[in-house]
C-alpha cells in the first residue's frame, strides 16, 4: 500500500477493498503487493481503519518535503532500541549537559498509553501571539498556531502535548527532567486533575524529536504522523518522519511506562465457599488493557512472551478492547526483576505492595494464619491507593479513545 500526502482540497472516499485510520487531511494509496491493479484513490476521510495496512508494504510521502528535508519516509523492520540522538544532540534545554535514556524509554511507553498529540481550530480573530512568539507582558513563549485555509472563515490550528493526571507529581517530574513544558491544574473538587502541556513552537519541536521514530503502538505512529502533517509549519529542516517500529523489549524501560499508564497489580483474599471461613484462596496477577485500533492486541501477546506466560489476549469488552492477565508465579519473578531495573513511577507504591504479596507467595508464608493476615492487609492496602489513583478524564482535543 502506498500513501501520500496531497496539498489539494479535500475529496470524499470511496475505497475499494477497504479503508485506512487515523484522520488524514488528503491520501493517495496503492497497494503495491498487485501490481496487475494499480488503481490510486485520492481520500480524505475522517476515520480510517488499519486492517487494510495489515502486512502491506507502504512509504509515506509528505507534501512538505522542502521542510523536512525527504519527500519518502520507509516503514524498517521492528527494532528494540529506541535512538534519542536527534533530541539529545540538537534539542536538549540549555540547562540541561545530557538526558536519561531509560527515563525517555519510560517516556514513550507512559506517553503511548496516557498522552495525546493533538490540536484545535481557533478562530483568526482572538488576539493572541502565536508560532512561537514571546508575551512582552508575561515573557512567556505564546502557543504554536497553524494557518488554516477555510472557505468560510479563516482558522488557525493550535498544537498540543498533553499528559493528564491526578496526581501532579508524575508530571512535576516529567518537567523537570525534560526541562520545557507547563504543569496545571483543571477541574474542581473531585473532578480535579493536573495536565502537562508542551503548545510552545520550541517546545513542541523537542516533543517531535523525542517520539519521532520510537513508537511502538501502531495506532500512536499513526496518530503522531497526522499530528505532524498538522504541525509542518514548525518543522526545522533536517527533520524527516521516521516510520521505523519499535517493540517492547525487557533491556529498555518503554514496558515500565506502559505499565504505569495501561496496567493494573492486583491481589485478593476470598473465601470459595460461605460455609468456611477458614479456607481463602489468594488471586493476584498484572493485567494490561487496551484498545486494539491497528493490532495493539499482538503487541500485549508480545509482553506476554516476554513475562513468558501462557496467558492468551482476551476480548474483555466488545468490540475492540482487549487485555491480558499474567498470573503464574515465574511470570511474577520475571516481571520483578525487569521492574527492579526499570521501575514504574506512577505506580511504585501500589508495586511494591504488590511485590511484598509476591515474597511472601514465594517464601510459603501463604500457608499459614501469621501470612495469611500480613497478605490480606497488603490486599487491603492496594486497594485503596488504587482508589486514590483512579485516572481522570484524558487530555483535551481530539484525543483518540484508550482504553485504561
């Protein structure tokens, strides 16, 4: 399948053999794998679905090329590695000599399940500075705006970064390794929630820079790919869109991320049967969730390899949500060991409650009353701190539907 980017006006979509997935301003694709029938559609559609690029060979041709310097971009083979090189050589904030790698790891896999790269038409007429210029008033770098060209009235399209939380201290932190970006508070009472939000044209720069090339969704490259067509006023010239693939991998730090966003420890006591109290059976697992939009679901049964569990990816909520479930005892010291080198942020305190369950399971200490107690307590503990976690409402704009 062959995709480009046309500048022309939009056109409506008629595909023959099926449909493409994220919202795209115009594309021309081919399927390159029959060559015998080489009909192009000119599309703009405003959901595309990824299962006709499913094991197709595709390039993706921007209409910017003069700005990105490369008018073809390769799909490469999955890689493990994740290359910062671009950010850490050209982007880094003055004050910063070096950045962490498994920290930017850590980055993409949280960003992959809880951030959005997103954007909003604003009207010409709110007098703003816009495209990276400075608030004489505040000294503050104005949000990045986007010219738009409408036949009804003229808009600009501002561009977003955002991670939202409860707890403001992951996003304290984020700031303050990466050095840019702004943490606020939204909402009131018990609906309130913390966003870290990077509009600033520099800013959104580094963003790029960061997660170009190092996805491993393929629903987030895709979205990353539209949101950068949108962002191509702001692109410096050496830049070139990476569709290279990443996979999760146990020697990068992209798991823990995505587990901080996307997974859940659990552990409970219950009683099988209300005639005896006295006999309790222990549940605990780790479980990840999420919505198979371009084959997500094959990336879970990769991490489950990697914990090398037999736990199948199951469908838990129609029709496109799927999770999997690692129970068994050698996945747990698997995952202990990775974490122990990788360690998740957001749910550290929860994990360490939940490892403690899991020394005791080792050590036997199930098997007597003395555990027993000591495990319900910590049962009891997680549960709790899970409340207090309970994710808020994602980031503003056009952010895709995720599944927590």
């Amino acid at each position: 399948m062959k995709v480009r980017y046309m500048l022309g006006p939009p056109a409506n979509l008629h595909p023959r053999g099926g449909h493409l997935a994220v919202q795209w301003r115009e594309i021309r694709w081919e399927n390159l794998s029959s060559r015998d029938n080489q009909q192009e559609t000119i599309a703009s559609t405003p959901l595309m679905h990824c299962e006709a690029m499913q094991g197709a060979v595709w390039r993706l041709q921007l209409p910017f090329e003069t700005m990105i310097g490369s008018s073809e971009t390769t799909r490469e083979p999955p890689l493990s590695s994740f290359d910062f090189s671009d950010f850490i050589e050209h982007h880094l904030v003055q004050h910063k000599t070096h950045a962490d790698q498994s920290f930017l790891e850590w980055l993409v896999g949280f960003a992959e399940g809880d951030g959005t790269f997103c954007s909003r038409e604003i009207s010409l007429q709110q007098p703003k500075p816009f495209n990276g210029e400075t608030n004489a008033s505040t000294g503050e770098e104005a949000p990045a705006e986007i010219l738009l060209q409408s036949t009804q009235k003229p808009l600009k399209r501002r561009l977003l970064f955002q991670l939202v939380q409860k707890d403001p201290k992951v996003l304290h932190r984020i700031r303050a390794e990466l050095g840019f970006g702004s943490v606020r508070q939204s909402g009131n009472g018990l609906a309130t929630h913390w966003r870290y939000t990077v509009e600033n044209r520099r800013g959104l720069q580094r963003i790029m820079a960061i997660f170009n090339g190092n996805l491993v969704l393929p629903k987030r490259r895709l979205q990353f790919a539209e949101w950068v067509n949108d962002a191509r006023g702001l692109l410096w010239p050496s830049f070139v869109l990476k569709d290279t693939g990443r996979v999760a991998s146990l020697e990068t730090g992209w798991l823990a991320g995505f587990i901080d966003a996307e997974g859940c420890f659990y552990a409970h006591f219950t009683t099988p049967s209300q005639r005896s109290s006295l006999s309790y059976r222990l549940t605990q697992k780790v479980h990840i969730t999420q919505q198979d939009r371009c084959g997500e679901a094959e990336v879970l049964r990769q991490v489950g390899e990697l914990l090398e569990s037999s736990a199948r990816v199951s469908l838990v909520k129609p029709p496109d949500c799927f999770r999997i479930e690692v129970s068994s005892l050698h996945s747990h010291g698997i995952l202990v060991m990775y974490l122990k080198r990788f360690p998740v942020i957001v749910k550290a305190v929860v994990f360490r409650q939940w490892w403690r369950v899991y020394l005791l399971r080792v050590e036997g200490r199930h098997l007597n009353e003395t555990g027993i107690r000591r495990m319900r307590r910590l049962c009891l503990a997680m549960r709790m701190k899970q409340k207090e976690m309970k994710a808020p409402a994602r980031a503003e704009g056009p952010a895709p539907a995720e599944a927590g």
